[in-house]
C-alpha cells in the first residue's frame, strides 16, 4: 500500500534531501559543540549556527541576527516570551483561536496575577481586529497572537493587529509555529516585537528545533541559565544576545538541518511553495465538498487559510475515520482536538474533534485525489 503523507502541520515529511545531508555531514565530519573554546571543530559547530541564525534572519527581515535566539521548539520559544515578559498586574490579549502552548502558559500566569481577554474569532475562525482593540486597557503589556490556525488553517491578520499594538503603544508577540517558511513573515512591516517559530514544521527542518526573535530593546527574564561558553569567569547569566538564553549544548546536528531547509526555502521561493500547497488544498476542498454528510471547518476563500482542511463525516466518529484512512487508505493524517481546545469550542468541534489533513510541498495531485476518492468510500459505508 503506497503511503500518502497529509500530517504536515504537524511536521513536514519528506525533509529535502540536503536537509539529511546537512544533518549527517555534520554528524560524520564536523562535530564539536560551538562556543566552547577555539578549537576547529567548535569552531566549525559554530560557523553552523551562525549560518543557520543568519539565514533566518534574512527569511524574516531581521536586521541583526544576534535577535534571534534558538530553542528546542515553539512551545519553548512561547514559554520564553511569555513567561520573561508579563508580570503581576499586566494584562494580556489573544484570540479564541489559540494553541494550548500558548493557552497553558497563560494559565499558569493566570495564578500569579497576570490578567487575560480573548478576542472571539467567527465560527470560521476569522479575527476582526477591532475585537483586540476594543479589549486595550491602561494595563494591557501584550497581544499574543498565532499567524495560523493548525485546525482550520485560518490566516490571522497580523499586520493589522500589528498596527493596533503599535498605536496603543501594547507589545506584539506572533506565534509562527504554522506559517514561518510559507507565509510572509516581515518583523518590520508587520510591527512584530516577539516571533516565535518552530523548525520541524513550513521551515522543513528536524524537531528539536525552534526559535525566537526578540526586537531590539526589549528585555526578557532567561527561563533558564547555566553554560553558555562566554564570561564563562562569572555565575551570573550573560545579559546580551543570544547566550542569555542558549544555556547548554545546542542541537547543532539539528540546526544544521534547520539552515539547510531554511536555505531550500530561500532558493525556492516561499511564493512558489505556498501557490503548490494551496493548489493540492484546492483541489482537497473542492473534492471534499461533494461527498454527503461531510462538514468542512474555516475559511471558504484559499486566501485566507493555509494548507490545512479539518471536516467531519455525520455518523463516524473522528478517529475511526482518521484509522480507516491510515490502515486502510495508508493516508497519514490526524484527529482529536489538535492540542487546540479553545480552537474547536470557537469552530463548534469541542465534544467530537476533527479529521486533518495538511498536504505539503512535496504531495502530488494525483495523492490528493486518491485522499478524496478514499473518503468518499468512508461517507459512503454511513449509507448502509
């Protein structure tokens, strides 16, 4: 049975080849971890990193590189920003389509007296800015904000918010995780403060890898501290950029990795990636349409959605239908609530969840129309 791979908002499967290249040359020939001493090899380690930082910094419009600090994920990246900025008594903002690594950090804020709103999304998902301004209070320190939904793909308007923070004079922090290496991401236009990414998923990196740009002048306590292979003669944390949080041996085989994918998508082009990508959504959505008894969540328009399509069939439950499709169909894809409760209660799929499919760069049209036709066989056994 040929496999079909639709699980990419999850993490992006095939990698480009010279991803693994780049990961096993590192691997088998360099080595050494950077930072730590003057050696060649740390210093080869190094170079990699640097590399890597420099060519994300290039992808988002980042001037100085030195901004963007790695991690091991987003949900660390969020975990940062979050945590290193918001004190009790200040108020933050963001939308009822959120991703619980963005919801449970918030919560445990919550304890300690951070103050929360949520700006309510249409049952599409879609954010009418208005709704986050209007929540603006004299305490308000933050509007947090995901580019994309990874249920129903919907885009968010992040530059429009973006514009409403600046004018408040509130903090802007964008959770990339769905979106950087696909969409446009800029930090100037768009008026971003905090970026936070992930490497495994649009940025066709391995996991292990993440990161976050934090603009020049804004100041975050280290979730962490410890080695960082600079003032290595003191016990207090370094204060500039990156080491205050890069403490430990970083995953250099992985972002190697990283910088290699980062450079594939430069070389390519986000614009051609994106137009393959909701090409195969397209067509997904269109096919999907005509099957009886199956319902559709997000946006109507491909403008306004990523590669991203989540339905229900009436009469089977989500994760039979998500095994059905991969036992039988070898369709790899995913069910349940996606680690997005707040996301499912805004769409209306809370009690049941959802089927999700998210073909990538490197899906065909012919698997995309085998996916259909195999749904089709699924809807149809409701009939008997």
């Amino acid at each position: 049975m040929e496999l079909i791979y639709m699980d990419n908002a999850a993490t992006s499967w095939p990698k480009p080849e010279c991803v693994y290249d780049a990961m096993d040359r590192f691997n088998r020939k360099m080595g050494g971890s950077p930072g730590r001493g003057s050696n060649s090899k740390s210093i080869e380690a190094g170079t990699v990193v640097l590399e890597t930082r420099e060519a994300l910094a290039r992808l988002f419009n980042v001037s100085d590189s030195s901004r963007l600090v790695f991690t091991c994920n987003v949900t660390e990246s969020i975990n940062i920003g979050l945590k290193g900025l918001l004190n009790t008594g200040d108020h933050v903002i963001i939308s009822g389509m959120e991703h619980n690594a963005v919801a449970r950090p918030l919560h445990e804020l919550q304890k300690k007296g951070v103050e929360l709103s949520i700006a309510p999304c249409a049952p599409d998902g879609t954010l009418d800015p208005d709704e986050v301004e209007s929540r603006i209070r004299g305490n308000t320190r933050l509007i947090c904000l995901l580019h994309a939904s990874n249920l129903t793909g919907t885009i968010m308007p992040i530059a429009e918010v973006g514009e409403v923070a600046r004018k408040n004079g509130v903090l802007f922090m964008v959770d990339a995780a769905q979106t950087a290496g696909v969409l446009k991401i800029d930090v100037e236009r768009q008026s971003i403060d905090i970026l936070a990414f992930t490497g495994h998923k649009s940025l066709m990196g391995p996991q292990g890898t993440g990161g976050l740009y934090i603009r020049p002048g804004l100041e975050l306590r280290s979730l962490k501290e410890g080695g960082t292979g600079s003032l290595s003669e003191h016990t207090f944390q370094p204060e500039f950029l990156p080491d205050k949080f890069e403490s430990g041996t970083l995953n250099t085989p992985g972002l190697a990795g990283l910088g290699a994918g980062v450079n594939y998508i430069l070389k390519t082009g986000k614009d051609r990636i994106h137009s393959h990508e909701m090409e195969l959504t397209g067509t997904l959505i269109n096919g999907l349409k005509e099957i009886k008894g199956l319902e559709l969540y997000g946006p109507v328009g491909s403008k306004l959605r990523t590669a991203v399509v989540s339905f229900n069939i009436k009469g089977i439950e989500c994760n039979q239908v998500s095994f059905i499709l991969d036992r039988e169909h070898g369709v790899i894809n995913r069910s349940g609530l996606h680690c997005a409760p707040m996301a499912h209660r805004t769409v209306g799929t809370l009690e049941q969840g959802a089927v999700r499919l998210s073909p990538g760069y490197f899906n065909t049209r012919e698997e995309v129309e085998k996916v259909i036709e195999a749904i089709h066989g699924i809807a149809a056994r409701t009939d008997k």
